[in-house]
C-alpha cells in the first residue's frame, strides 16, 4: 500500500515499530490478536488495528501538501477535513479556511470564492450540487478532492445496481458530511432512502409488509428521500450501501433482516432472490472493518478497562467505543490532555454528546491491563502521548523507550 508524506508530529516511533513488526510478521492480516506491552506495574493490549487509515492519511497528504505549494493562494475545506480536532487546528493555523461547518451551514458563502482560489474537499466526499458549485465559480475540484477512494466505492456500487433497476438504501447517520454526499451521488442514478439502524429498518420492513400505510412512511422518512420517491414502486427493489464509518456488523444484519422482509413479502426462493435485493456486501470499509474486528479481538483479551482515543465528531471511534462498552469500563478521550490524573478522567458520551468526569478510573488493583484503541482520524503520536501519561502514574514502570527497544 503507498506509504503517504504526513507531518511527523503525527507519527509515534513507538507505535510504528508495533505496526511495522506486526504487518511483517503478519503480511495476510489474518492475526488481530492485540499486542501486549508489559510495563512491569501494569500492561496496555493495543488493538492489532488502529489510527490513520489510507482515506486520512491521503487527505491529510493532499492538504499539506497544497499548502506548501501555493502559499500566496487562499486556501478552503469545504468542511473538518477529518473528524480530528488537533489535525484541523494545524491547518487553521496554516492559513486554511472552512466553509462549512459539519452539519453543512454556511461559514463561508460560496459567493465569497473566485476562480483563483482553492477549495480542498473532506475525505468524507460531498454532494453533487456543491460540486457543481464550484464547477460554476471555475474552480478545479479535481486536484484538491481528498475523497476516500472506499467512499467512492460505494457511490460506484450504488450506481451499478441503480443501472440494473435497484433503488438503494443509505445506512448511515443522516445529518453526516459523508452520507449527505452519499444521498446526493446515489440519488442522481436511482430513488435514495436513508435509515439510521435497525430500529428504522425494522420501521421500513412494516412498511413494506404493509403495517404502515404511505402516508406514515412519508411522515417518519419523508426529509431522507429523494424527490419523487414513490413508496409502492420505488421499494419493489433494492440495495442497502453504507456510511463506511457505521459498525460494519450493524450494516449487514441491516441488510439480512431487510433481505428477509423481501422473502417474505415476495414468497422468493433462494435463488429468486436478486429479483427484489441486492448484494452489497462489498461496500464496507476495509479499514473500518478492520478496526472492529481488532476490537472484537482485543475485547477476548482479559482487561480492567478500555480507552478509546478519537475526535469527539468521529463516528467510527463512537462504535468502537459502542464495542468495548459491551464488556468493559469503558472511556472515550480526544487526547493525553482529557487525562486530568491519576484519579480523573474526562470522557465523552457519545450518545449525547456530553463531557463528564470520572474519578477512580484506573484499577486498583496490582498490574492492571488497559485496553487502547484509537479511531481512523486519530494520529498514533496522541497514542503514545496517552500511554506515556498513564505510565507516569505507575512508579518504577519501564519507559516508553524501553517498551519500543523490543520492537526494533
């Protein structure tokens, strides 16, 4: 895979050592064991992956890199490049201006551009209407769109099966930069619904079994349709796609149990099935899959608490989080800084979006295991800033250089 030119502050020599012994002992990625560093007083189990992903690591390329280039030009994002807040101040501080917001207001009005200026797009993608925007200012998209490629894989899957008559359904977070831009790119080629989990899954299967009537479906669905959805004809087919950020677990029991609806609704063999559903499985996330199954993994590990590390926007970090809570204490931070002691910690909640403290956080207990992963926006550097910090609790624990001797 290419190897990207990022800053330096955000690489760690001591979880590139990890990586770069793992992947060498591990070239099909087939072991997502997680990796043990025995600190003497205590042990942290790293997820197998975790960090940067190739879509962030480009982004994060493409934008430095322009900076550089042009330094006489004014330089926009369309929005957060990523879910990062530290990665994002670095390139405020570079001049770099957002336009928007991650919800999609305005900040900056598109009115405000000239052709001369440079407007980076997000790794999350966005709509064809902005595009087209730009397009019409005379401004050059193509050099500076920083759209995951795995993004774009599902907008091309999409457009395949809108091309064989399937309607296609977003399983994503509906107010998100990367499933506005998926609705936006799907609905070009085909009637679009978005549906946010299986609680709205199961909403749309009654409705498709009948339970509902179409004026309950357009009251519960109708800002997340495309125009001109037709609820009796444009649902006969179709195909689930996803947020690539969303548990990749979550968007494939989404699809059998709608799958199944369709079954049932039709009374189809197993091999009438592509009649009325398609395939889509191949639109998860490499990297987010990987992730989650690291965290599976790392969760079969024995451990007293779990640390997930990432941007408090990050949808992918919140379900890793959602994984380890299932079986640990578990703390979502940004930073070492949400580490205020050895006795309090500073979290959020991802479900409602809230900062709270807890205090007694670490195990009081001899050699307590912690468990750390961190998100695909997060720079591994931070994650050797928190592990630092914690060992600074442990008197006479091994040094992080000490630690990173036995992985050269």
């Amino acid at each position: 895979m290419k190897q990207f030119s990022i800053p330096v502050k955000y690489r760690s020599p001591l979880i590139s050592a990890i990586k770069s012994k793992r992947k060498e002992a591990d070239k099909m990625k087939k072991d997502f064991s997680a990796t043990t560093l025995d600190f003497g007083t205590f042990e942290v189990k790293l997820a197998r992956h975790f960090g940067f992903c190739y879509g962030v690591e480009n982004a994060i390329e493409i934008a430095f890199q322009t900076i550089d280039q042009y330094p006489d030009k004014r330089i926009f994002l369309l929005s957060e490049m990523i879910h990062n807040p530290f990665v994002n101040e670095d390139l405020i501080k570079r001049g770099l201006q957002f336009m928007m917001d991650t919800k999609g207001n305005t900040i900056i009005p598109f009115e405000n551009l000239t052709k001369d200026d440079i407007v980076i797009i997000p790794a999350f993608g966005t709509t064809i209407e902005i595009e087209n925007k730009l397009k019409e200012i005379g401004i050059q998209i193509e050099r500076y769109n920083t759209t995951c490629p795995f993004v774009e894989k599902v907008w091309n899957r999409a457009e395949q099966i809108a091309k064989k008559g399937y309607s296609i359904v977003v399983h994503g977070k509906p107010t998100h930069e990367e499933t506005r831009a998926t609705f936006s790119h799907s609905n070009v080629h085909a009637p679009t619904i978005v549906i946010n989990d299986m609680e709205e899954a199961i909403k749309l299967g009654d409705c498709l079994l009948g339970k509902f009537s179409t004026e309950e479906f357009y009251s519960f669905f109708g800002n997340r349709i495309s125009e001109g959805f037709d609820f009796e004809r444009d649902l006969q087919r179709f195909g689930v796609v996803n947020q690539t950020t969303m548990l990749a677990s979550d968007t494939q029991a989404i699809a059998d149990y709608l799958k199944g609806i369709v079954v049932q609704k039709y009374a189809l063999g197993a091999d009438e099935i592509d009649r009325h559903f398609a395939d889509t499985r191949d639109t998860l996330c490499y990297a987010t899959n990987d992730n989650q199954t690291a965290v599976t993994n790392l969760l079969n590990e024995s451990a007293d608490i779990a640390i997930v590390i990432g941007g408090r926007k990050s949808s992918n970090s919140s379900h890793l989080v959602e994984l380890c809570e299932e079986k640990l204490p578990t703390y979502f931070i940004q930073s070492e800084e949400d580490i205020i002691s050895s006795n309090e910690i500073r979290c959020f909640n991802w479900r409602n979006h809230e900062e709270y403290l807890v205090n007694h956080y670490l195990p009081n207990k001899e050699k307590p295991v912690i468990a750390i992963t961190s998100g695909a926006s997060c720079p591994d550097a931070i994650v050797e800033h928190v592990i630092n910090k914690i060992s600074s609790y442990f008197p006479n624990s091994k040094s992080i250089e000490e630690i990173q001797s036995d992985w050269n």
